[in-house]
C-alpha cells in the first residue's frame, strides 16, 4: 500500500545534523549539480514570447494546445511540493550524500520555470485551466508524492529509482519528442530548457540507483522493485503521463488534443506516438535494471496487451 | 509521533497559478536573473591561505564551517514551508519563489564550504557542547505542524532571522578586508535582500487575514526564534551558553576577524545586533501593530 492510500499518521525520519558531510562522493552528480547550475535561465527573457501569436493559429488548434500545456502545468507542479521532501528526506537520513541535496535544489528551481512558463503557454493559447473538466480525473494527479518522499516506512532508494530514474527518464523521453515536432518558436525554445533539464534530472536519477544498488539487500531491492511496480500499474497505466493509456475514463478527447496540437506544431506528439516512448522508454528501463539487479516485470495494459 | 501536515491527502485542484502577488512575482524573476555560481563567480586565486598564520587559518576554516552548517539549515528545514505552501494552496507567487530561495541557501553553504575548504579544510562539526546552538533553528517542524500557522513560522524565520543575518551580512560586508571574503559576503547579501523582502510582501497579504488569536500566535513564533534560536548562538557564537565550547568558536571569530576574512566580534557586533533587534520591533509594529517585547541576554547591558 503507498503511504498516499494509507490513513496513518506519517512518521518522518530523524535528523542527526552532526557530522555533516558536505565533501563531493560521487563526481557524476557534482557534474550534474554544476552543470545545471551554469544552465540557468530566465522563464521572462528565456523564451521568445513575443513570437507566440494566438492571432496566427486557428481556434481550435489554440483550444487544444490550451488544454495540452494546461495539463502539463499541473503535471509538473507535482515536483514543487516532491522535490522539497525529497531533499529533506535526503537530509534526514543518515550517511546521504551532499551531491543529491545540492542538486535537488536546483532541479526544483527548474520545476518552477517550467510550471511557470506551460502556465503561461497555455495562458497565451487562449487561458489555462486550473482543473481537469472531469473533476473525477483530478484524483490521479493527486498522488501526494511529497508524504511519500518523507515516509520514514518507505525506501528513498525506492522513490529515487521510481519518480528520479523510471519518471523523470519519461519525462525527458517526451520532451524530446514534443520538441522533435514543434514548430513554433516560444514553444521550441521551452521545451529545449526543458529537455536538458529532465535529461539533468535522469541522469541523477540513474546514477544514484546505480551507486546504491549494488549494496541493496534483497529486501531494499524487493522494495525498489515494488514501488516501481505499483507505480507504473497504478499511475502511469492510469494515464499520468501519456493520457491515452487512460482505462478508468475514456481518453479521446484529449488523444484528440495531442493529435491536433501536434499537427500545429504548438509542441506535442499524437498520442499514439507518446505511446510509443511511454513503451520505449519502459523497455529501456527495464533494462538498465536488469543491469542492476533489479527486475521489472512485464505489464498488462487493456489496449496495448503485455508491455 | 504528533500530526503533520503530511496526514492529509493532495488536493491540488482548482490549481491557481496566476500572478497573486506580483512583488513576490517579481523577486522571483529577479532571483532567476540574478543567479551565480560559487564555483566560477567568486576569485578563489586571490585566496592565498599560505599568506595567514596557521592559528588564523584554522580559525577561519572553522568560522566558515559554521558559516556552512548554519546556510545549511535552510536546505535541510526551510523546504519544508514549499510543501506548506503548496498544501495550503497559498499564493502561487509564493510557491514558485521559494524554489529558488532554496537553491540560494544550497548556493550560499557551497561557499561557505569552498571558504573553509581553501583555508585548510571543512570541519564537519561542532564540539558537543555547542552543537545545541547550531543543530537547529526548529523550522521544519514548525511548517509541518498544521497547529502553527504559516506566517508564524514566515515571520520568525524571515522577519526576524533572516533579517538579523542580513543586518550582520552589512555589517561584514563593512569590516571584512579581504577582497575574496568580502565578495562572498556580498554575493551571499545579494540574494538575503530578496529573502527578507519575500517576507514582509508576504506578511503584508497575510496578516490582516488573521484573527486575534493567530496574531497572537505569529507574536509567540517570533519570541521564541530570537529567544530560544538567535540568543542561543545559531548565528553568532558569543550569544551560546558559556561552556569551552563556545569559548572556542568565540577565539575563532576573533582570530578570523583579525585576518580580514569574514567574521566580527562580540564588541563589534553586540550594537548591530541590538540595533537590528529594535529594527524589527518597529517595523513589526508599524507593519502589522505587533508589539514584541523587550529581551535580555547576560552578555548584553538591559533589556534591549
């Protein structure tokens, strides 16, 4: 059961500030740290808006690129509450590193721009939504991330291997394909921030799991493994990320959306091609896991069969 | 274990991000450009540690270690208020500056940490007996406890702690002589003018929103941060508990302060800091007409 089910109080862990290690231990993530520090940016003068006419593009392409960078608005927001408790949670236990502290801090300023700047796409597009039309899907953005980053009863190393490693590398995944067919140059400029920044983010992701899993017991690894499980069964098949693998509600207005937003080259891909990454990049992970000890089974989606 | 903010579900929606309050908006924007890198942007070459005695480099490396451990609070408690915000659904403005106001306080123990590195070495803690002083400033579980309001904790960290160090960071800024030291205490105050603004634009939305009780409750916050935080040493060490200890960290700041390279001493300090204190009374006062009350400390003469 994730702690966003559960009903009992949360126990955070405790802190023992002293000594406090701040050396470097591993260089792969200092690199990341320092690299995403001199790739700063500023989300009023970092992107070309004065290119982005609403004048120029048909109603109802705008309408549907509006819903698009909505939802993506609120898809990102996500990290401006997880990213924090996973940086506390980093400090509160015992022996973490300092690379991961220094560099959280970054990746959630970089959240912010980005939450910022779809707002303000969407704005542009016609006006964000604050809420999905069906009130019934708002519970799978709901997913109170920030509990479970703070659970002294859940694996950081579980979390980091879920939402930094197997998330964010879909994340990336699919900003690199809005990016490969955007047209429009606000747009394009956006999403190449983005794109860097979740490649950054990724590869924290990836590095870290790989420093920890070696040492893993085969409970911690049982865990990892779990946590992947039910969040890729649970979220991602809901349609988290790509919408038209949606079950529990019927998707196809917002397939629908995608395919037209794409086509005006406002920064998406038809939702049958962010099925394809979705697919890509889980069987790129399943991967890099197997690679690491860790397994990642198969899974069983209504419409696409075993994936 | 007492109840957290984290016992209640997410609700995010209806998700307003629209600009609420646009002078924290705009000290958003401001920090976004204004941005600097401790590793490229201070003249670390100009930091020669063989031009000081060894008695003042080892003092200053563990000045600057404590310097470290202190920013170091922010990254390890003050995020705990972007989870509050976000759960409180405060304002959107908020909720993106206080992203990077982490970022600054990651940037600022990274210095202090090169500082200490370059004079001969980070120390990674404090003798025992003063480790009360600097363990911690209490503000996460403050921003967790959903029984604390919000700008309770905004008003002791922010308008009073913050606006301390930004007093003494001037003060420094003033009396520091080495070039490389004065730098990072400038780069380091650039971005506290900013944090102490988020907190009195905040305060200013939020205040008349609280009823007697809640005004009450912010007054107790921000007692109980300059008392129990501040009077015990967390940012200046001849304010901790005479013990060895803090005899200690006390010669290191003088020691530290007669190289020129960042810290100050009791008798300098002590009217900068009671000026500052009487600062933040009046503009408590004439911001929201809280009256804090007088406070007293041995080392200091009267109530101040």
């Amino acid at each position: 059961m994730t702690t966003a089910e559960s009903s009992a109080p949360v126990t955070i862990p405790v802190e023992r500030r002293f000594p406090l290690d701040l050396e470097s231990r591993d260089g792969g993530i200092r690199v990341l740290y320092q690299a995403a520090k001199q790739d700063h940016w500023d989300p009023e003068r970092g992107v070309p808006w004065d290119s982005l006419d609403p004048a120029r593009i048909p109603h109802a392409d705008r309408e549907s690129a509006r819903r698009v960078w909505s939802r993506r608005a609120w898809l990102e927001y996500t990290g401006l509450a997880e990213t924090p408790a996973l940086l506390i949670r980093f400090c509160l236990e015992t022996g973490r590193e300092s690379e991961p502290k220094f560099f959280l801090t970054v990746r959630n300023t970089e959240e912010a721009w980005h939450v910022e700047c779809c707002h303000r796409i969407a704005e542009c597009l016609g006006g964000y939504l604050d809420r999905p039309a069906d009130p019934a899907r708002e519970e799978l953005f709901n997913q109170t991330l920030y509990r479970e980053a703070l659970d002294a009863a859940a694996s950081l190393d579980a979390f980091v291997a879920t939402h930094c490693a197997f998330e964010d590398g879909l994340e990336a995944e699919l900003a690199a394909a809005w990016l490969g067919t955007a047209r429009e140059p606000a747009v394009r400029s956006l999403l190449e921030h983005m794109q860097r920044a979740k490649r950054r983010h990724a590869d924290f992701g990836w590095r870290y799991l790989a420093q920890r899993a070696p040492a893993l017991e085969p409970a911690a690894r049982h865990a990892v493994e779990g946590q992947l499980v039910r969040w890729i069964q649970t979220v991602e098949l809901a349609g988290y990320h790509c919408v038209s693998l949606a079950t529990g509600f019927d998707p196809a207005a917002e397939s629908a959306d995608l395919d037209r937003c794409a086509a005006a080259g406002l920064g998406a891909v038809p939702a049958a091609a962010e099925e394809a990454v979705f697919r890509a990049t889980l069987a790129a992970a399943r991967a890099r896991l197997a690679a690491l000890g860790l397994a990642l089974p198969a899974f069983h989606h209504p419409r696409l069969g075993a994936v | 274990m007492n109840a957290t903010i984290l016992d209640a579900r997410e609700s995010r929606f209806p998700l307003d991000l629209a600009v609420r309050q646009p002078r924290i908006r705009d000290l958003f924007h401001a920090a976004s450009r204004n941005q600097w890198d401790p590793e490229f942007d201070v003249d670390w070459a100009a930091l020669d540690p063989e031009a000081f005695p060894p008695a003042q480099r080892e003092a200053a490396r563990m000045y600057w270690s404590r310097r470290a451990w202190g920013e170091y609070g922010a990254i390890s408690e003050s995020p705990a208020l972007q989870i509050r915000f976000c759960q409180e659904k405060l304002s959107p403005d908020a909720r993106l500056y206080f992203t990077i106001r982490s970022q600054e306080e990651s940037r600022h123990a990274e210095v202090c940490f090169r500082m200490a590195e370059r004079l001969g070495g980070y120390v990674e803690q404090p003798q025992v007996q003063f480790q009360g002083s600097v363990a911690t400033h209490g503000v996460r579980r403050l921003a967790l406890d959903p029984e604390v309001p919000i700008e309770g904790v905004i008003a002791a960290l922010v308008c009073a702690a913050e606006e301390i160090a930004f007093d003494v960071f001037r003060h420094l800024i003033e009396i520091t002589r080495h070039p490389v030291a004065r730098q990072v205490c400038r780069l380091v105050m650039r971005d506290e003018v900013r944090h102490c603004a988020f907190g009195w634009h905040f305060m200013a939305d939020r205040w008349p929103r609280l009823d007697p009780a809640g005004r009450e409750r912010v007054r107790d916050a921000v007692i109980t941060m300059i008392e129990k935080v501040e009077l015990n040493g967390y940012h200046s060490a001849w304010l901790a508990p005479d013990n060895p200890a803090s005899r200690a960290e006390v010669e290191c700041d003088r020691l530290t302060w007669e190289a020129g390279l960042g810290a100050t001493v009791e008798e300098l300090e002590k009217p900068v800091f009671v000026d500052s204190i009487r600062r933040i009374r009046r503009q408590m006062e004439e911001a929201w007409g809280l009256r804090l009350p007088e406070f007293s400390h041995p080392r200091i003469d009267g109530r101040f």
